[in-house]
C-alpha cells in the first residue's frame, strides 16, 4: 500500500501507469474533519465562547476530540482494500485533499456536505469567521479505497466515523461540490 510516508523518490520510480490504480477510487475521511482545530479554539477562547455557547455544547466537541486523538489507523487497512491513507493535518481536509492530488497526480470530484464535521466546527467557523474544512484534522484519516465496505468495517472497528466523501478522477481537475455550488480546489492556506 502507498502511503503519504512514501517519499518523492520512491513514488518517482513507479511506473507511470502504476499511479492509474488511485483514478475512479472511492475517497474516504475518518474522524471529524476540523475537530482538532475546533478543541483548541475551545481551549484558548473558552471565556469568550461561553459568552454565546453552553458549556455542554462546547464540552462534547473536546470529548469527542479526546476519544477520536487516541486512535490509530493500522497497516491491515491494505486488507480492507485501502489503496492510499494519510493522517491530516493542520491545514485540514483541504490541505489534505490537495496534498493527496499532487503526490499522486489525479483529480478529485469531493462534496463537501459529505465530510463529517461536528455542528460545533461548523460554529465556530462562523464564530470566528473561518473556514472549518480548514482547521486542523489532526488524527483524521483521508484515503482512498477500491472496497469501501471493508474498509469502513476496518475503521469502524477502530473507532473512527468514516464516510465517502468523493471519487478520484482520471484528469488532474480538483472539484469541490457545495450544495448546488462547485468550484475549484485552490492550494489551501492554513487556520
């Protein structure tokens, strides 16, 4: 299985037509996306956030952030038909996605309604006038599968709420679908 830990070199010396096995996958996300960014934005702003948000509503978020923090993903993934994985990282799904597309040079059609998020990100997005798909998603797994009801029976069992979020694409275009809006995912900056 190829893995974002794969390095340039390792990938480079692939055949070209060996990176064609990621091109018409299914994407898939575990965890909540932005959940890691939510739980410090919580943490540093919390006097002010309670100010407009009950303490419990705030608490989950940080409990859920706790729970999902002590998973991990395991090398069986490639038994489960994962083709690809990543963790996230602190520029979020986006970055994720973004980065996922030019280490394997394809093209992504993702609804972004698809992408488990907590209602508490999405808040606090708002709140603080930010993009939730942008806040960190530490902890969070992106990947591609060629067999989703393995995989997701593999994640399931780990812990981790998995949904597809989107499918590669054979060109390089990178489709973010929003309701009844798409647009073009643009190299991300980071919350």
């Amino acid at each position: 299985m190829n893995r974002k830990s794969e390095s340039t070199n390792e990938r480079e010396k692939l055949p070209k037509g060996q990176l064609s096995v990621y091109k018409e996958k299914d994407i898939f996300f575990a965890g909540h996306a932005g959940l890691a960014g939510t739980e410090k934005l919580i943490r540093e702003n919390k006097k002010e956030l309670l100010e407009r948000y009950p303490e419990g509503f705030l608490e989950e978020a940080c409990e859920i952030f706790l729970r999902e923090s002590a998973l991990g993903f395991e090398d069986k993934a490639e038994n489960a038909g994962v083709l690809w994985q990543s963790c996230c990282g602190r520029g979020g799904i986006l970055e994720a996605l973004y980065l996922m597309c030019r280490e394997l040079s394809l093209g992504i059609y993702v609804d972004l309604q698809s992408v488990p998020i907590l209602w508490q990100t999405i808040e606090l997005g708002e709140f603080f006038e930010k993009n939730p798909y942008a806040f960190s998603s530490e902890g969070c797994i992106l990947g591609i599968t060629s067999d989703y009801s393995g995989t997701k029976r593999l994640y399931e069992e780990l812990g981790f709420n998995i949904e597809i979020i989107g499918r590669t694409t054979a060109d390089k275009t990178k489709i973010l679908k929003r309701g009844d809006e798409e647009g073009n995912l643009n190299r991300p900056g980071r919350n």
